[in-house]
C-alpha cells in the first residue's frame, strides 16, 4: 500500500503539463521510501536481523550424515612359505560405509550465550543506524527544500526591483522627451533594469540545480526518467518555529540523539566481546555421539580366511573436555584487547556527548541571533520599501537625482537580502536543534 501511495505522489508531483505543489512533508515522505542512504542502511540492519533470527543456534548441536560406497576389481597373487601359490584375475569387491554423528558443546565457560546476546545487539544497532541516517536524510530534504524556497523569495525581491527599474526607464525616457531629464539617466536605468534581469536569470538557474539535488535525495529520477524531473512547485514561505528553548533541546537528548545511541550500544557490544574473550580461559566440555555402519561385499577371495561378506554397524557416545593450560599467553591478549576496546569505545561515546552539547549551544545561539536578525530585518524591510516610494515619488517631480534613487534601491535589495538570509538561517538553526535532539522523525 505504501508502495502504491508512492507511486501516486511521483506521478502527481513529477507529471508534465502542469507544475504541481510539493509540500515539505510529501518531500519527505518520498525521501523516506526512496532515498539510497537510506535504503542501504535498511539492508543493512536487515542482515542483522537475519542472523538474530538464528541466534539461538549457538546453543544447538551440529549434526553430520558421512556416506560413501567403493568398487574394487583386483587381480590377487599370494605366494606362501610352503610354496603354494593362489591367483585370481577379476576380483571384485564392495565397500560401503554410512555414519551420523552429533556433537554438542555443553559448556564454554557461557561463550555461546554472550555470543547470542551479541548478535541481537547488533540488531539495535542496525536500527538506531537506520534512525541516524533517516534523521540526518529529513534534515537534509528540509534544509534543501526551503533553500528552494529561500531562491524563490530572492527571485521575487528581484522582481520588485525589476519593476521599480522598468518604472524608472519609463520616468527617464519621459524627462529626456520633455527637455528636463539626461541622456546618461536612462542609459543608466536601462543598464541596471538588465543587470536586474540577469541576476533573475541566476536565481532561476540555482532554484532548478537544488530542484536537481532535492531531486536526488528523493531518488525521483529513477522513479520519473521519462518526465521533466524539476517540473514542480514548492511553497513560498518558510514557517520559523520561535518557541524552542534550549532546556527543551537539551532535556533527554541522550536517549533521543541517534548519534549518542550508537555510541552506547557500541560500549555494550564491547562489553559482550570482552565476555566471549573471557570465556576462552575456561575448559570445554562437549557431548558426542556417532551411529556407524560399513559393508563390504567380495565376490571371491584367494585367502580361505578372509569372508566374502562382511558388516559392521553400531552405536556409540562419549563426552571431551578440552582445558586450557598455555596458549601462549593468546587468551590473555585477546582479553587486554577486549578491555582496550570497551575503553576506547567509552572515549567515543564522552567526545561524542561533549561535540553533541557544543553543537546544541551553538544551534541554539545561532538560532536566537537568527530570531533577533528576523525580527530586525522584518521591520527594516518596511522602512525600505517606503523609502524607495518617497524617493521614486520625489524622482517623478524631479527633485531628486538618479543617485539618491538608486542609492534608496540599493538598500532595498539589501534589506530583503538580509531578511531573507535571516529567515532561511533561522529555519537552518531550528532543523540543526531537532536534529541534534533526534526528533526530526518520530
């Protein structure tokens, strides 16, 4: 069924003909079932979970079925101290042996059970790595997708620019018409109303290459190679959630950060290692047991005392003990090793928790700087824009200079160049906080 909603989404999103609207969670969504990362750490983790489900075979005996059948045809001479001499040309015989034999270890000072335990662990952490790459995957189509939006509001701030230039080419060619304007003022305004269109052109340019790397961690290509893969729309504002306080972020974010969780389940895995290491000190006690069966069929003897026919077949059962005495120091070693490791991966796990606090206050102070910038910026946008309409209104009755005009643009562009950074770097340190806290994907 998720399949099928899947296939729907791409066909609706990625049809030619008309430009359709992706929302940030259908992204998503899509990202989830297609992306590669993705997809390979699932196949990962599901190798796993193959091997957990035969976990408990460590503690089972193994059992061996040995057959095999051997045809002789011999020419046989025996010469005796009597002097008496037998030969036969063409003598053939059959052999045929069949064994079943089963060994069970009893005990290995509990080997076999840290070893089960071991591998369901790794089944953990398959899946907290599937969560880290599903977390950091969704971080990215966020990231990715409102810089879309980000080149959308760009491409709009040049708009408006665009339109105060085609109004201040009109205004210029008027002035020149009626003796009162410059030849120079409408050169200058035509040759910042191109300037204005080319960098349209360069938005619209950037806006279609991260279509193609939204595109790519959507893995939409292969699921629409034969359709226009940017032929779609994406919304135009980007949301600020600005009620997220760090002791919100920092709360519990040792057992929801995915990173930290691969650490700790890395400390376990080394403790059960270091258990398996511990176990080689001690003996090996081993249960055995073997059902034989052999024939052997001879058609004709020289030697009156060998039989033509004979069968062995019977049952037997023992126990072996295996005792470590010197191994050259080996166990011993492999132990040192295993302690090492535990230590080593408990280093990991405090760099991992120190780098992990640094990041939070970090995010968390760029995302208050990135707050204050937008609430600044939002009300700076305002007296610019009013700016540049008192001075194009003063332009008209030609009591300002094209300088003054251009000078009141110039901060306009600016000002939304400003806001817009500030907006996108807000959404930027908000998605890093959820991030770092793991809770991107529930």
């Amino acid at each position: 069924m998720k399949r099928f909603l899947v296939t729907i989404l791409l066909l609706n999103f990625f049809s030619a003909g008309a430009q359709r609207m992706l929302s940030l969670d259908e992204a998503i969504a899509i990202a989830l079932k297609n992306n590669y990362a993705i997809q390979l750490s699932r196949n990962d983790s599901t190798i796993a979970q193959l091997n957990n489900s035969y976990r408990n075979a460590a503690l089972y005996p193994t059992l061996n079925a040995n057959t095999g059948i051997t045809f002789n045809n011999n020419d046989q001479l025996q010469k005796f101290s009597d002097g008496t001499t037998r030969e036969r040309n063409g003598v053939k015989s059959s052999s045929l042996q069949a064994a079943l034999s089963l060994n069970w270890t009893l005990f290995d000072g509990m080997k076999m059970f840290a070893t089960r335990d071991k591998v369901a662990e790794f089944v953990k952490l398959g899946e907290l790595g599937i969560k880290n790459q599903v977390v950091n995957t969704v971080a990215e189509v966020i990231n990715t997708y409102y810089n879309i939006v980000r080149l959308k509001q760009q491409v709009k701030a040049v708009d408006e620019q665009i339109s105060i230039n085609e109004e201040r080419v009109k205004l210029a060619e008027y002035k020149l018409d009626i003796g009162v304007g410059a030849k120079p003022d409408v050169l200058q305004s035509k040759v910042d109303l191109n300037a204005q269109r080319a960098l349209k052109l360069e938005q619209t340019n950037a806006i279609e290459q991260q279509k193609e790397i939204l595109n790519q961690l959507l893995n939409a290509h292969a699921a629409t190679a034969d359709q226009p893969s940017t032929f779609y729309e994406v919304s135009d504002s980007i949301p600020i959630n600005t009620a997220i306080s760090l002791g919100d972020v920092q709360a519990g974010i040792e057992s929801t950060n995915p990173l930290l969780l691969l650490a700790k389940k890395n400390i376990d895995i080394a403790r059960l290692t270091l258990k398996e290491r511990i176990a080689d000190k001690y003996p090996t006690v081993g249960f055995n047991s073997n059902y034989n069966f052999s024939k052997t069929d001879n058609k004709a003897v020289v030697n009156p005392f060998q039989p033509l026919f004979s069968r062995n077949n019977g049952f037997n059962y023992g126990f072996t003990a295996s005792i470590p005495i010197f191994n050259r120091y080996n166990v011993k070693r492999q132990i040192q090793l295993a302690k090492l490791d535990i230590n080593y991966q408990q280093l990991i796990y405090d760099n991992q928790q120190s780098l992990l606090n640094l990041g939070v206050i970090n995010a968390f102070k760029d995302y208050e700087q990135q707050k204050k910038a937008l609430a600044l910026e939002e009300e700076n946008i305002v007296l610019a824009r009013e700016n540049v309409n008192i001075v194009l209104q003063v332009y008209k009755l030609n009591s300002t200079t094209l300088i003054q005009l251009k000078e009141a643009q110039l901060s306009l562009q600016q000002a939304y160049n400003r806001l817009i950074a500030a907006r996108y770097n807000a959404k930027l340190a908000e998605t890093e906080l959820m991030r770092l806290k793991g809770e991107l994907v529930k």
